[in-house]
C-alpha cells in the first residue's frame, strides 16, 4: 500500500512510504500475532538467513515504560531501568525528596568513567530535546569502594544499598535521574540508549524482535482536560476491561499491537470495535456528541447495523523493515525519491512551480486580494 503521512518529518519518516498491510475477518489478536510473527521470521531468512525458531518475546506497554522507558525499547542490551524512589527519601536532597520518579541505570565496567566523560553525559542529558536538569552518578570501584556525585546527602551504606537494588558489581557506574515519572523515564530511555552506543552494544547486524500489547485504550491531555484514542476510536479495548469504560477510563488497555525491531517500530495495528453500542460508547468517552459522531463516522455506523465481523489487522512499514535489515539509521537512503525536511524531492526539484494555464484550467486564482 502506497501512503501519505500528514504528520512532521524526522529521518525515520517520509511523506510518502510504503506499508505491508493486511486487514482480516473473522479474526483475534492471537491470529494478527502470529499471522505477521511468521512473515518476519521468513523475511529474516529469505533476506538474511537468520533463523528465528522460538517464539518472539512479548512485553506490555506498562512494563515496556517501567523498564526502557519506551514503548520501543531496543532489547539488544540490558541496561534495564531500577527504581530507587523509596530508598532515596529523608535525606535532605531536595532534588531526590521532591521527585516523583527517581530512576537509574547500571553501565557495565564504567568505573572507570573520568570527570570529563561524566560532564559530557550530564550535557547530553541537558540537551534541550532530552530536558533533564542534571545526572546523579555512583560509582563501585574495582576494590568495591563507592565514590558518588551526591556522597555529600547520602552514606556508603545507602549508597550501596542503591547499588545491590541495581545490581552493580565492582567496576560498574550507576547513572541516575529524578524527576515526573513519564517524562523522566522518557530521558533515562534516551541516556541508555547513548550509553548502549557508546558501549558498542547496539550493533546493526544484531536483530532482537518483541511484540508490544497491552497499550491504553485511552491517552489523557492535562491542557484539555479530555481523554484521546491513543491508536484511534476504532480500536476493541481489552475484553477484560471494558467494564471500567466509565469507572476508569484512563485504565481500560487497548486490543492494540506494535512489532519492535532494535528499538524501531516496525509496524503496528490492533482488533477493531465491530458493535454499534461499543463504538457509540468509545465516540461518547472522547467527546464526540452523537451529532458529530453521525456526521464523521455515519458510514462505518451504518454498516454495522448490517452485521460487521470481527475484524483486525496489522501495517508493517516496508521502508523501514528495509532499512533495518540494510542496517541503516534512515528510510531516505532506501527510498528511491525521497523528500526533505520540507517535503520537496531534490533529485527532481519537486514541487515545482505551477504554470498559469494549469491553474486556468483549475478555475484556480492566486492573485486575489483580501477584501476591506
């Protein structure tokens, strides 16, 4: 399927691309799963010849923010977040009494980072793009001593007993942020991830693959006050939890997927609402009057007045899985024509201008003037 995305560019991302897309009746989420999970394991052996001959791993959107802050995460290292809140407390540091969240990282055999090797993470970091305020940092010497950006607040003990929660051994480094939950796990994915490429455990040529379930139904927006689809009205929530529709909304989990290659979304989709009370409910839950819901979406309302299926499916960038498989950072280098930033096509120098007999023939006028 040939497509266009409305959304901002980034190297990952063209306006126009390619999908593998397959939209099934009759159908649950097992068979979605397991119907893709066999047309990766081929393409990785048709392409590559790695076999993948066990089940691939599956991780719930909760567990995949708990652990890599990401509902992405590159499984091809460790490095998995600890949560250090509850020992961390009572101590007179405001940064760590006040925050919400206070997450680290255990960076193996870096003890031996210098001053200046830790300055420059705390600036990568700061990065306005990441917006972390600062980094903590502990060390476990060779010999087992502990040395600590914030030794000033906290004993060795507690210091060590942050580093057997973590489980660090001699000769690692712990690195350490604090702050709101989501955001903060946000900029611990981002320092993990640097200090996965850094270490050299982010190899192209490694594939880790994991299925990513379990996602919310529904995404709250503190500046409207109202909740949002995450993945869109359309979406079954989770059988199991469609009785907190209206009780807890914001902990109803969506029938949704995402297929995760090295930390890219390879490709996603979910089970679709077929009932016309449940779709109702989903348009009332997210702020839709029955008026506007009839307007936008009369069609597919309609329609189940004659008996939609079960249906679900599932898009896999092509692209992408492309370039992944090439071991290539960017889409653009596997797109024959692909767009800038901009969205223009400097092979061809495209969009060009118009030619006024083009727009004649359009009844288009581009010389209007704003009436007074």
């Amino acid at each position: 399927v040939k497509c266009f995305r409305d959304e901002d560019l980034r190297a990952d991302r063209q306006p126009e691309f390619t999908q593998i897309d397959c939209e099934m009746s009759f159908v649950n989420q097992e068979d979605v799963l397991q119907m893709f999970e066999g047309l990766v394991k081929h393409i990785f052996k048709y392409v590559k010849d790695i076999d993948f001959t066990e089940p691939f791993p599956r991780m719930t959107w909760a567990d995949a923010m708990r652990l890599y802050g990401s509902d992405k995460p590159d499984t091809r290292f460790g490095m998995e977040f600890v949560e250090l809140k509850d020992l961390t407390g009572g101590k007179g540091f405001a940064v760590l009494d006040d925050a919400e969240y206070v997450g680290a990282i255990v960076a193996p055999g870096c003890a031996d980072y210098t001053r200046k090797q830790l300055d420059q993470l705390t600036d990568f970091v700061k990065r306005p793009q990441i917006g972390a305020k600062g980094m903590m940092w502990v060390k476990i010497e060779a010999d087992g001593s502990i040395k600590s950006s914030v030794s000033k607040f906290y004993s060795e003990d507690d210091l060590r007993t942050w580093a057997d929660r973590a489980g660090a051994k001699a000769g690692d480094l712990m690195l350490i942020l604090a702050g709101q939950t989501m955001k903060t796990r946000k900029q611990l994915c981002e320092l993990r991830l640097e200090m996965g490429s850094r270490l050299g455990l982010r190899d192209p040529q490694n594939f880790s693959c994991l299925w990513v379930v379990d996602f919310p139904l529904f995404e709250w927006d503190e500046e409207t006050q109202r909740y949002y689809a995450m993945h869109h009205p359309f979406t079954a929530p989770n059988p199991d939890d469609i009785h907190l529709l209206d009780s807890d909304t914001g902990a109803v989990r969506a029938t949704a997927y995402d297929m995760v290659v090295n930390g890219n979304e390879l490709g996603g989709g979910s089970i679709r609402i077929h009932e016309a009370e449940l779709q109702d409910k989903m348009f009332r839950l997210l702020g839709l009057s029955e008026e506007d819901a009839q307007y936008k979406f009369g069609f597919l309302m309609n329609a189940f007045k004659y008996g939609a299926p079960p249906h679900g499916g599932l898009a896999f960038g092509f692209d992408r899985f492309v370039s992944i498989l090439a071991g290539l950072d960017s889409i653009r280098d596997v797109i024959a024509f692909p767009k800038n930033n901009s969205g223009r096509d400097m092979m061809i120098d495209a969009p060009a201008a118009i030619d006024y007999s083009q727009l004649d023939e359009l009844c288009i006028r581009l010389d209007l003037k704003e009436k007074e």
